[in-house]
C-alpha cells in the first residue's frame, strides 16, 4: 500500500512537459529529473496515495518535453518506452521499469522544445529545436535525419507538435507566429500546408483519435479545428470565470495564464483550460459550440494536460497536480513542491496538521488527517527567502515562526488566512538556521522578563532573544558575559535548544562543543567537547511520551550530531543534584555520550520520537532516515528510497510507525518503520552507496562511428559510464578521456593472448611442443589478427596504421588522427585539414615551422581568424602582429571594443606619426562617449585635437567648472556659437548657485557676457534682500532701499541692452514667481525713464 507523500513540482509554462502511458503511467519533468506516478492508492477512506518514481539527473538542463510511445519497440524492451528532450540538446529515450536510459541523441545542438512518437508503422521520434530544426530518429535502424523548417521569410519556432494517428508521415507543428504547418516527414521533408488562422503563437495541438481533424489552440484564446486543411470552427475561449470565481486580475495577461492547453479525446469531446485555470469542455459537433464548466480547482494558470482514457490529468500555476475522472466526475489532488524540503514540524495542538519548509520560498500547511486529497495549505506573503526552519508556538495555537536564507524572521498565523505573517525586526546579516521558543532570560542586573514564551533565533555566529516584535534583539553573548564573567573568548554559536522543562538551553558552537546554561540568567553548567567539528544539530528528548516509561532520567538525555557524521546521545542526570529540589550543577569533568551512532554523510536533522521513549531519528547527506534506539545504539530502520540528502525527517504525531522526511530531491516522503529493513551493514552502505550513484548521474558515452551517440544491441547498452563526484558530493565534470589511437587493434590486444603468441611462433616457422594442450588450457583457439602488424614487418605494420587511420577518420576521432598523420611526417596536410575544419590548436600551429616559414605565417593568421570567430580577440590580436599584420591586429581590437589594447600596439609598433593612431583614439572617443564615459572620451577628443567634440561632451556633465572648460575648448576650436553657448550657461549656472566671483571673472573676460554685469549686480542685490526676507508690499515704497539700489545698478544699462537685459533677468534670476512678475513690471513703468 502507498503512503502520502509530496511529489516534485512539473516544469513551469510548459505545455508538453508531461505525458500519460496507454497502461495509465504519468511522466513529468520536475527540474532536470523525471517523474512516475504508476498509479494511485484509492483505499476507502483514505487519501489518494501515489505510487511513483525517480529518475533523478535524467539530463544536465531543464526537461521540456516528454512523450510515452503507443507500443514497445521490440520483444526486448516490451514495454512502452519514454523519451524526455531538454534544453542540454539531448534526447532521451527510458525504460521505465528499470529506471534506466537506452539511448539518446544530441543532433540538434540547441534546446530542444518538443517531441512526440509516430502512431504508425517504424517506431520513430520526431523532434523540434528552438531554431526551427526538426529530427526524425529511427530507433528500429537507429538512424535521425535532420530537416529545417523554413518559410519564405524565416525560421518557423515550434512550439507544439504531434505526429498523426492515421498517417505516420504526417506532423503537425504549432508555430510561434499563429502559424499551424502540416509536415511530411517522409525522405528529406515537406511542408505539406500552411493553416492560418490565430492572430498569436499556437500553444498546444491535439488530433482526434483515428481521424485527420486537429484541433489547436493560440494565445488569443481562440481553439479552431481544421479539417483537411481547412477551418471548420472557431471557439473562443471565455476570459470570464465560469464558476463565478475571481482568479485573476483586471488586466492582468502574464504567459501562464494565456498558454491554454486541449485535447481532443473525442469527435464529440474537447477539453480545454481558460485563463481562469477553470477545465472546460466542447461539443465540436454542435453548430456553436459553448463552454461547459468540469472542474475550476486550480487556483492560476493552467498550462498543461494529458489523458488515458477518460481520466485527465492537469498541472498549473498553484503547483497543484489533478487527477480527474471524467466518467466518474471525481477529483484527486497532489500538492508538488518546487524546492527542497528544510524543515517539518507537527502542530502540538492539532496533531495531523504538519507545516513544511520549502525551498520555493513557501510554507506549506499539511493535514494529514483530512481525507480529501494530498492538498497543503501554501503560506507565501512576506517570506521572501527559504524557510530553513520552523518552530510551532508551544502555548499558543496557530503560531508558527519561521527563519530565512535572507536573515528574515517572523511568526505565522496559520488558524488565520487572512492575516499576513508579522516580521520582526531585522537583526540576522546572514542565513538563520534555527528558531526556537524559550522562557525569558536576563542578566542579574536587569529587570525580570514577562513569565511567557519567547523566540530565539540563532545564525551562522549569534543567537538573540527576540522580546517583542518591534524592539532591537538582544544576544546572548551579552547576557552570558554578564552572567560568566570568567568566560573570556566566545565561539560562534551554530545551534540552539531549550530543554522541554525550561530549565536548560544547550548552545551548540563551531569547534564541536556544546554548553548548557541555567535560565533565566545564563549561568553556564557544563560543556560537552566529545564531537570535534562544528555542531549541526540538537534535540532534547520529550519530558513525557505516548508510552509511558518509567526510566525518568530519558527526559534529561541530549542528542546533537555534527559534520564529523556522527550523533552523541548524552544523559545529563549527573549535572542534576539529588536532594529534595532539584538543581542543575556542573561536573568535575566533561561528561560523554552514552551512546555514538553513524552516518555515512553529514547528519542535519535529529527527531526523538513522542511516543516510544529512547527512539531517535536521524536524516544524513548520505540519503537515508535511520530510526535508533539510543541507549542499545541499535539501528532498527532505515529507509533508503530518497535520491537525495534527506534534510529533514519527524515523527508522526497520530500514529507510532510512521516517521516524514523531506530531501533535496523535492518530495515530502511518509514512510512505515515496521515495513523498513533494519540492514546497516558497511556491506548494505557501500551498496547503496553504488546505487544512489549509479541512478544520479548521467551515463556518458563514448562517441562512436554511427548516426546518433549510442547503440542498443540485444537489448543491452554498449555505452561506457564515465561519472565523478567530489568529496562533498555534488556532481562535477568527468576528466577528458584518453585518446585512442588503434580503434581496430585495441580489442584485439585483450583477447585470446596465448593463441596470438602461438600463431607468431607458426608464422615464422615454429612449431612448440604441447600446442594443442596449452591451447585447450586457455579455453579457445580462435586468435584475432588485427594487431599482429606490430610484431611483423615494417610493410604489414604500415598497412595496419593505415586501417587504423581511416578508421579514425570515418569516426570523426580528430585529435587522435592528427598524432597518427604527424607520425607519418605529414604535418602540412595535418595542419591544412585542422585549419579547414576551424579545429587549430596552439600546438598545431608551433609545428608550422617545420614545413616552411611562408606556411608558418598563414597558419597563423588562419588561427587569428578562428579565434576572432570564437571570441579571443586578445589572442587573436598577438598572432597577427607575429604575422606584422598591425593594422589588422588593431582592427580586431576595436572591433572587441578593446582600445586601450589597440592603442598600446598602436605606440609600440607603428611611427609616431602614423593616422592609424588619431584614428583609432577616434574610435575610442566615440566609444567612451557611447557608453556614458565622457571623461574618458574627452581624453581621447584632446588628444587627437577635435576640441569642439570634446567641449560637446563636457557639455552632458551637469557641473557649471566643467562647462567654462568646454567653452574654452570651443574657443580654440573657433567654435563661436558653441563658446557663446556654454559661457552663457556657464553664467546662468553661476548666478543659480550664487558663486559670484567666478560669474564677475565671465563677465570681464568675455566681450559677449559684458552686458551680463548689471544682471549681476542685481542679482546679488535681490538674493541678498530676499534671504533678508523681501517685503512685496512695501518694494512700491519710494522710501525702500531695494528700489534705490536697482536704480543705481540698471542706470548703467543702454538703450541696445535693456531688451536682452529683460530676457536674461526672466531666465536669470532665481525667486519666486510672484516677487519676480512685481520687479519686472517695476522695471517696465519705472526705471525705463533712466534708459531714455
């Protein structure tokens, strides 16, 4: 019988990403994995329980594609065969019962989009390509042949496609532009026809079983069907909400919500999503259609469908996987997760709700005791990183705290929808991996906290006590070196646990030891020092189980593990004194584990069981759970069938036997101790060892002289596995293999060894005594020739490196025929055939000399080329100035906008005065200009003696000094108007930040700005008056000093400037609009008399 659990979340936005098997098995693709649910657990009164599994690391990139074949593909693989496309240009095909890859194909050299089996005849997968390239593969003849998809503009980008159920050479491929194309795929290919009718990409496609009708569907939310090429109907998807649900938002279009997939499952039936994520059906047969509503239990963003028979499965937004029978109208729902699971916690007030911590950057509320379905409740508001931890309030019901990888630390309410998490105040700079609740503690000169429940936090180097949401937290080194003042070095804290009774905190530290404090003012106790590395983790056991035990000192028993892969279970009954009230006290000498249990990896998480008293679970980096009994030291599970480092694991809190854990491999796993092997042999680890290694890493083949990367032959790979992890476990790149130069004599060398030595001795006359027994004792008489050119004569060894050459040659083995070619002293023709094929290397081109020095120097240049198309200008650049080809050197490095490169070469190599170097400084400039470095390209302008270029750009600075140099670089430029341009701004720029003096030096030093001075004058005369606070009432005053000092200032102004002296004062002057419209009107009616 399957348990619950959580599944991997499918791929978002992508409409083919999951596939349905004639026998009911669905495949998705979760990240760069593959999932299997081979069916569902219905048991009365139950929720529905999948039965799935793993093929983890199917590709290296995300999976975009999936597609089950509608029969085997021969009696050796009788099953049906899955195959899987991914952005890493591969396709996979997968047999599903083993778990295990039967080949694959890279012919496309781009992310593949989409794939699909032909219904007919050979046994074929055709595949598309983000650049419009389509691959039909063979796997009968184990042959592909590429076709592009071309129009007569561009490149057609697929974005569906699906082989014909009545026509094996007939493909429909859905098109970005709107565009539907049927495809013959027979011989070098066809478009057959060209179907326009949506005004958007076509998204999802779908024939109608046993019949030529398509149906397609478009992000302008239109579904047409098209019979024999041409348009029958059109429906038009409804963008209202049937089921009266608001899902969206007014306006709102984001591509999730446009990519509406459809199958055709019958003549009479069509099964489409809306915008509202609602599952909608059609009668195509009526004459106008109309949407009827089957289900709306997706929250957002329906995306992808598929079917077997009339059960229906749907993945959306909400990352919510449903399984609807149409026949039945029943639903059943599966929660998926999009990251790793952190942390699980059960709910002390109800104990089937079970919160996760999930790397999606989401809490996820679980009641397991419901029976409707594998339905979680998702808390994402205000979380903003990943929840690494989370710590039921003990007292208060439906308060959950939460730390983050972003420092962030707040509480849930989670008997409350409504009410967003409360975040308090920020204090962590670094992840925080643990949180807790605890009774206050204070130092003795402080005042007594609030008898209640507290939160402490504790990061990668501090642990704090929050008091209250808003006030700064306090750390509890501060209230310990009050408290301890013999304590003089501190190390970081790494983890944190108070003891169920409120009496102890244990703070776990960086260099293994973990110290016990009293509360409430952290007088430290003892310090445990048996792990030597950094602590992980710790759990104090429960002070009371289900079952009840009379050993009371359990209660005081710790449990922390560390990276040194091992867990210490200790008792600390000895620090407690045995007198009437009890007190914890320390001891003369640091106390030892009772027990040390082993992990094969890291230990991160530890849980005692509530309800058998001594029993410990432990979860390890080497992808199992382990159930102990602590005092024995007894392994009495584990459980092995996570694919990942197992992050987490808990007790049930309803039921004794079962035990969740949650792992890297994205699922939420529950699990039965009594049905889980005990087996913890060094024998049972290495083996499992193997086969977590064997299913998590990608067999690498070795490439071979045939059409696509990989053989099968009986029904057997002939691939070779070349796979490497480092020590910490992550999968790194496998070493490059060693060349093979004698493809054909290298398989001869290993067999029948003896056989060959007695076949030389023949071939020259010999003849041994007892031949025939000694051949009987090796066990064959057949001996292979094709090595024995190395032991012969110099023409038989020549014509056997001959073979070996073209052998090489025919399986496109480059390097290696280059080593045999240069043996055979044919460097140039080497050399001549690298540089055809753009494959020169540095070493390549130092054996040029030996031919000549002429060949020498178009070798180089010829790889200068080859780099400049890869990329490495810089290298490029250095082989030509050894061909002393500068210019064009300078030309590539100007081209890769490296001119201070260019430059460099310019000064080295070229005469001073050379125009290439103005030039290139030119290019430079322009560049720097571009770019925004204008002090850069100011410079280069100087330089080269463009001065009105370079004072246009001192012009975009916005600092009046900068202008005053750009106009006197305009000047030299005898640029007049640009110079009276920028001296005049300059000026205005003065007056506005009244820097006078520099403003005066303007006014005497250029002709132009000397009808600028009395503006001057008066504008230092009101600035003045204005910061003195500027009466407006009283400025009409015949008595009021600023009018007598404007008069003295503007009598000195012409008749020729009075004009221009009001235009310049309306731009000029920097005061408020009222007080400027009252002395210009003053100006106009009262100092214009002293103008006449």
């Amino acid at each position: 019988m399957s348990k619950p659990a959580l599944l991997p979340a499918p791929n978002w936005y992508i409409s083919t990403v999951a596939d349905c098997s004639p026998d009911g098995t669905l495949a998705y693709g979760s990240r760069n994995g593959l999932v299997l649910i081979n069916s569902v657990d219905f048991s009365e009164g139950c929720a529905p329980c999948p039965n799935f599994n793993l093929i983890p690391n199917a590709h290296k990139e995300k999976i975009t594609s999936v597609s089950w074949s509608n029969r085997p593909l021969n009696e050796d693989l009788p099953n049906y065969l899955l195959a899987s496309a991914s952005d890493d240009f591969f396709v996979a095909v997968w047999d599903t019962q083993a778990l295990d890859l039967i080949q694959k194909h890279e012919e496309h050299g781009s992310a593949v989009t989409n794939l699909d089996w032909t219904k007919l005849g050979d046994l074929k997968l055709v595949s598309t390509d983000v650049t419009g390239q389509l691959v039909v593969w063979d796997l009968v003849r184990n042959t592909t042949r590429t076709q592009i998809m071309l129009t007569s503009t561009s490149r057609l980008q697929p974005f569906d496609l699906k082989c014909s159920p009545v026509d094996p050479d007939i493909v429909a491929v859905g098109c970005k532009d709107g565009l539907v194309c049927i495809l013959n795929i027979n011989g070098h290919g066809s478009i057959q026809s060209r179907l326009r009718g949506h005004d958007k990409s076509v998204v999802s496609l779908s024939w109608c079983l046993e019949t030529s009708i398509l149906a397609s569907s478009g992000i302008d939310q239109k579904i047409i069907i098209w019979n024999n090429g041409i348009s029958e109907k059109i429906f038009q998807i409804p963008s209202k909400s049937l089921s009266g649900l608001v899902k969206i938002k007014p306006g709102e279009k984001s591509q999730g919500l446009l990519k509406q997939p459809l199958l055709f499952l019958k003549p009479d039936l069509i099964v489409s999503g809306s915008m509202n994520a609602e599952l909608l059906s059609w009668n195509p047969k009526e004459e106008m259609p109309s949407p009827t509503l089957l289900n709306s239990d997706h929250a957002r963003g329906l995306f992808c469908m598929t079917h077997c028979g009339d059960v229906v499965w749907t993945i959306a937004q909400d990352r919510l996987l449903i399984r609807h029978d149409l026949k039945t109208k029943e639903a059943a729902f599966f929660s998926t997760l999009g990251g790793f699971v952190y942390s699980i916690a059960f709910c002390p007030f109800a104990p089937g709700r079970v919160a996760i911590g999930v790397g999606d950057e989401t809490i996820r509320i679980w009641n397991m005791s419901a029976s409707s379905g594998l339905t979680t409740t998702t808390i994402w508001q205000k979380i903003k990183g990943k929840p690494l931890f989370l710590a039921w309030h003990p007292e208060k019901e439906g308060e959950l705290a939460f730390c983050t990888t972003e420092g962030r630390v707040g509480v849930c309410f989670v008997s409350n929808a409504s009410k967003d998490p409360l975040i308090l105040r920020h204090f962590h700079k670094t992840s925080v991996y643990r949180v807790c609740w605890g009774p206050g503690v204070y130092s003795k000169d402080k005042p007594a906290l609030e008898d209640k429940m507290y939160l402490y936090t504790c990061d990668d180097n501090t642990s704090v006590i929050y008091e209250d949401a808003n006030s700064q937290p306090t750390p509890l080194r501060i209230i310990i070196r009050a408290s301890n003042p013999k304590i003089k070095e501190f190390a970081k804290h790494k983890d944190i646990a108070w003891k169920p009774d409120k009496t102890l905190l244990a703070l776990g530290m960086d260099d293994g030891s973990i110290q016990l404090f009293t509360a409430p003012h952290l007088e430290i106790v003892h310090t445990l020092m048996s792990h030597k590395k950094m602590i992980f983790y710790m759990m104090w056991h429960p002070s009371n189980t289900a079952v009840e035990d009379k050993d009371q000192k359990k209660q005081n028993w710790l449990a922390s593990c560390s990276m040194d892969q091992l867990i210490h279970v200790y008792d600390l009954s000895p620090l407690l004194s045995q007198g009437e009230e009890k007190v914890w006290k320390g001891a003369s000498l640091p106390l030892q584990p009772m027990s040390e249990l082993r992990h094969g990896g890291k230990v991160v998480c530890l849980a005692w069981s509530p309800h058998v008293g001594g029993n410990l679970a432990s979860s390890s980096y080497d992808m199992s759970v382990k159930v102990w009994d602590a005092a024995k030291g007894e392994v009495l599970a584990c459980y092995t069938k996570h694919v990942g480092c197992v992050l987490s694991c808990c007790w049930s809190a309803l039921h004794p036997d079962i035990i969740i854990s949650g792992a890297s491999d994205f699922t939420c796993r529950t699990w039965e101790i009594s049905s889980t092997s005990s087996d913890n042999s060094p024998q049972s680890r290495s083996k499992l060892r193997e086969e977590k290694t064997g299913s998590s890493l990608v067999p690498v083949p070795l490439r071979v002289d045939a059409p696509v990367a990989m053989k099968v032959g009986g029904g057997k790979k002939k691939y070779a596995e070349e796979t490497v992890r480092d020590s910490k476990g992550p999968i790194i790149a496998s070493p490059s293999p060693k060349l093979s130069l004698f493809p054909i004599s290298n398989a001869s060398f290993l067999k029948n060894s003896i056989a060959c030595v007695l076949h030389l001795l023949e071939g020259k006359g010999h003849e041994p005594p007892g031949k025939k027994a000694l051949l009987e004792e090796c066990g064959s008489r057949e001996c292979s020739e094709n090595h024995f050119g190395f032991f012969q004569t110099q023409e038989e060894a020549a014509d056997l490196l001959k073979k070996e050459a073209d052998a090489l040659k025919k399986a496109g083995n480059h390097p290696s025929l280059s080593h045999l070619k240069l043996w055979q002293g044919e460097t140039q023709e080497v050399i001549k055939n690298s540089t055809n094929a753009k494959k020169l290397d540095d070493w390549l081109v130092s054996l040029a000399p030996s031919v000549s020095h002429k060949f020498w120097m178009e070798t180089c240049c010829a790889y200068a080329e080859q780099l400049v198309e890869g990329g490495n200008a810089l290298k490029a650049a250095s082989y030509y100035l050894l061909c002393h080809k500068e210019t064009e050197a300078i030309s590539v490095l100007c081209k890769n906008s490296l001119f201070k490169e260019a430059v460099a070469i310019c000064h080295l190599r070229l005469p001073a005065d050379d125009p290439l170097l103005q030039s290139t400084l030119a290019a430079w400039g322009k560049h720097s200009q571009d770019t925004g470095n204008f002090e850069i390209a100011v410079q280069c302008y100087v330089a080269v003696g463009d001065y009105e270029k370079a004072a246009v750009v001192l012009g975009k600075r916005k600092n009046p000094k900068l202008w005053q140099l750009g106009a006197y670089l305009a000047k030299l430029a005898n640029a007049t108007d640009l110079h009276l341009s920028m001296s005049t701004e300059c000026f205005f720029a003065f007056l506005h930040n009244e820097q006078w003096d520099p403003a005066t030096e303007l006014t005497e030093t250029l002709p132009e700005l000397k009808a600028h001075k009395e503006l001057l004058e008066v504008h230092k005369i009101i600035c003045a008056k204005d910061k003195a606070g500027l009466n407006m009432e009283k400025v009409w005053s015949p008595s009021d000093s600023i009018l007598t000092e404007l008069e003295v200032a503007i009598g000195q102004v012409t008749n020729d400037d009075y004009q221009h002296f009001l235009e310049t004062f309306t731009v000029g002057i920097q005061l408020p609009k009222e007080k400027k419209e009252v002395i210009l009107f003053y100006f106009n009616w009262n100092i214009l008399k002293y103008l006449n």
